[in-house]
C-alpha cells in the first residue's frame, strides 16, 4: 500500500449510507449548498517560476493527491465524535472545543486542497534520492546573476508552505521593494518523513544525518557558495551544517538558536534568568508533545493516521500558543494557510514519521554547539525562549549578527514574511 492509499471505507456499517450517498450524487452532494457555491469560484492562478536546468539524479515533482484521498477526508470529518469541552476558560488544557470545531467545520465544507497543490506546483519541485531516500524539495532560481544560493529548511510542526510567502521577495527582490544585489536563489527541502520526502524505514536519520543529505543536495545541485537557514529542527540541521563544516557553507543564520544554559561562572543575571525560567516552564507545561513523541511516536502515531482531527489538533495546539498571536493564529494566518500545512501531515500520513524525529536527536542531537563558522541570529518576540546574546558569543566564535525583530513568533517566516526576508538580506549583505 503506497503512501496515499486509503483502507475500504465500506467495511464500515456505519459509514454505508454516507459511503452510498457520495457514490450515487458525488461528494458535493454531502456538503451544504453554499460549501458547492464557494469552491466553485474561480481562483487566479499564482504566477509560474521557470524551472532550473536539468541535474542528474533529480527528478521534477507535482503534488497530486488523489481524489479519493481527499474524498475520504470530507468523510471522516463528518463522523468525527468529540470530547466534552475544556474545563478553564483558556488554552492551558489543549485547544478549546469550539475553536477546533469551526476549524474542522471550515476543513469540511469550505478549504479546498487543490488550490494548495496550486501554490506548490507554482515553483519547480524535484525529488533526488540521498542515501536510500527520497528527498523533496523546492528549487527557485533567481534572474540576477550573482544570487546568492539559500537553503532554507522548515521544522516540526511546519512544513514548506512556511517559506512560501517568502520565495517571491527573495528570488526577485526588485520586484518586492529591495535590491538586484538581495537576490538568492533558494532551495527548500522537506525534512525526511516530512510532507513528500520519503519515510526512513531504519533510524539513524538524525540530525547530523539529515545536515550532510542537505550538503550532498547543495552539492548535487552545484552550489559552491552558499547559505543556510532555520529555525526549530530547521535551526537544529543548520546548527549541525556549520558544526560539519558542509562544502561551500559560507555562513549560518537561526531564528531559533540552540543556547541553552552553559556553565555560569558567576550568578546569572536578570536577563539569564529569565531565560532559564522560559526554559524551566517550557519543559512543565509545555514540552508533552516533545516527551511523548520523543520516547513514544508509534503511539501517537495510530492517532494521528486515523483522525484528521486529531491531527488538526496536535499542529493547531501550537499554532495558537507559539504565533505571536494570543492565542489567535487566524489573526497572522489564513485559515486556508493553516489547513494547508494541517492538510499535508494528514495527506501525505505524515504524523508518526514526522515525530520520529524527536527520537532520533531531541535529547541528543538538538543541544547547544560550538561553530567556527560565521553565524546571524534574529530573535522574534514570541519565540519559544529568548537567549541572552552573551550566550551565543561564548558559543559561537563568529557571531557577526543579531536582531531581535519587532513582531512574530515561532514560525517567522509564516506569520512575518516581510520581517523575515528583511532579516536575512540584512543579515547576508556582508557574505556575497
């Protein structure tokens, strides 16, 4: 059974007047009028990048999920059976009922995928086999000659639809308010059992695993000069680029720095304190996702395979608490946004081998590091935790940039696009 197939619905007693009633007048005829109505709307067609030259051993990719993959979602989300609701007035038990039903609501009747697939097949997509595995992967290529090549690699719970927003503005930046001299070219892969990438079938893919597929990538795509970025586990492969010293990196730049407390040779200060009281009430309150999917991503797994809501969920949980947005991600997030990162997991069955990563390398590999190489850091104001610079000068050796951003959270590059570009053309300006 590949990736996108789907069990027989029609083993199910209870879903054979649903199952029967889709077959005779289609799906459309399981959904509200008005649902039909607004998926049939004409949508503009984003804007096509031309596809860069042949390279050998990488092959172009589409994303096509099909129909009856699509199909069996609508229908599990009308059978979705709830819990009761939370017992406090906020989001310190999970996401409050209500919220998670107007987003699985919307999901039902209103989001459509294919104007996801739509985004994605705008930009020229590939696939390349890296050490028995399949790699997916953006490959956007700038006009302006001296670009500068960029990869740009996403983590847990995001996906590539986090760095989209961004491509324009950083391939073609005369034509997004900058420069021809801001101009990358950019590769954006998904982490392996990730989205499209392929599953590892034997651990081992860890995070120092995963950096040299990326420097075998850059170099299979003839790259000889070139950056890196992330933040999440995406900081945590880029932290390990630099630590390998892959061929052709020439700088570093993390939204999300590995600093945690080093060996304080004094009492630490305000600004160290209340670091390790954001580390200390990160890892009480809120680090269960981490610690189950650390030690048990089988488990969560089964849950994550078989219901679209819990998937929605286990992502929209973070979503809400780690944006800069209160609790309210569809205040920086369109709600087609959100289910369209929601959406791959789900499509692609990507719950348990995307949590798998957090056994390979959360209590070994994503761990503070000391790099020689030259590395930019922006802070957002809602991130997870904020790293005194002190920190990252004791551990970085060549430390040539930091900024601490003016809105944002977690996922910068999603919430603030324009921030986020701003950020790595200032902080590359002096690697070219």
């Amino acid at each position: 059974m590949d990736q996108f197939s789907h069990p027989d619905l029609s083993r199910r007693a209870a879903l054979r007047g649903v199952a029967t009633a889709a077959a005779a007048g289609g799906l459309a005829s399981l959904l509200p009028a008005s649902a039909g109505a607004a998926d049939a709307v004409a949508k503009p067609a984003p804007v096509a990048y031309a596809q860069p030259p042949a390279v050998a051993g990488v092959r172009p990719f589409k994303a096509a999920i099909p129909q009856a993959a699509l199909d069996d979602l609508k229908l599990r989300l009308s059978m979705v059976r709830w819990p009761e609701p939370e017992l406090v007035p906020d989001w310190s038990q999970g996401v409050p009922l209500a919220r998670l039903q107007a987003l699985a609501d919307y999901w039902q009747h209103q989001y459509d995928w294919r104007q996801a697939e739509a985004k994605l097949n705008a930009f020229p997509q590939f696939t390349t086999r890296i050490d028995g595995l399949d790699i997916h992967f953006l490959h956007v290529r700038s006009k302006h000659p001296d670009a500068l090549p960029i990869l740009l690699t996403h983590g847990w719970p995001g996906s590539v639809f986090e760095f989209i927003k961004s491509i324009g503005p950083l391939v073609d930046p005369t034509a997004h308010g900058g420069k021809a001299e801001d101009a990358f070219h950019v590769v954006i892969p998904s982490l392996p059992g990730y989205g499209f990438s392929g599953k590892p079938s034997t651990t081992g893919w860890g995070l120092p695993h995963i950096a040299r597929a990326w420097a075998t990538l850059m170099r299979r795509l003839g790259y000889r000069k070139w950056v890196a970025q992330g933040g999440d586990w995406g900081g945590g492969v880029t932290t390990w680029l630099a630590k390998q010293h892959a061929d052709g990196l020439a700088a570093v730049h993390l939204n999300l720095p590995i600093l945690f407390p080093p060996p304080l040779e004094d009492a630490p200060d305000q600004e160290e304190q209340a670091t390790i009281a954001q580390l200390v009430a990160f890892d009480g309150n809120k680090s269960g996702y981490a610690k189950l999917q650390g030690t048990r991503p089988q488990t969560i797994g089964y849950a994550l395979a078989d219901s679209p809501v819990a998937q929605a969920a286990w992502i929209y949980e973070k979503l809400g608490e780690w944006t800069d947005s209160g609790n309210d991600p569809e205040s920086v997030l369109t709600r087609d946004e959100i289910l369209d990162n929601i959406s791959l997991y789900w499509l692609t069955d990507s719950g348990a081998s995307s949590a798998r990563l957090y056994a390979e390398s959360f209590t070994t590999d994503f761990s503070t590091q000391k790099l020689d190489l030259p590395v930019a850091v922006s802070l957002f104001p809602r991130e997870l935790y904020h790293p005194p610079r002190k920190w990252a000068e004791r551990t970085y050796s060549k430390l040539y940039y930091w900024n601490e951003a003016a809105r944002g959270g977690h996922f910068a590059a999603f919430e603030q696009p324009t921030l986020f570009t701003a950020e790595l053309r200032r902080a590359f300006a002096t690697v070219r």
